[in-house]
C-alpha cells in the first residue's frame, strides 16, 4: 500500500510534521513554539491510527486543540 505524506501543516503556535515509518505506517510529531518564537519543543507524536485520527490533526487550530 503506497500512502501519501500530507504537507507539513501549520497552526498558530507550531505545526504538525508527516512521515513514513519503513512498515510503511504514517507518522506524526506536533511542534510547538514558544511564547516569544525563539525555541521549539516537541509536543506529541505517534502514528496515525487511521483517517479520523490524520482530519483531527489537520485540523488543529491552537494548542489547546492538542492536549
């Protein structure tokens, strides 16, 4: 199964970055910003479980969404 690594997407305060793992699963990391723009940090990451999961991740709007 070939599957397509989505575009890194971008929300306020961080974005969330695709991958493949060599098993060929999609793989997620959300990064975030701090307040002055100056560090990132690593907030979640994972595999994707499955297309409800990737549509909650792209539609991250604020961290609050996230945690």
């Amino acid at each position: 199964m070939n599957i397509r690594t989505p575009e890194v997407y971008y929300f306020s305060g961080g974005f969330v970055k695709f991958f493949k793992y060599k098993s060929h699963d999609l793989g997620y990391t959300i990064y975030k910003y701090n307040e002055d723009g100056s560090q990132l940090s690593t907030i979640e990451g994972g595999k994707v479980k499955d297309e409800a999961h990737l549509k909650q991740l792209l539609a991250i709007q604020d961290l609050g969404s996230v945690m």
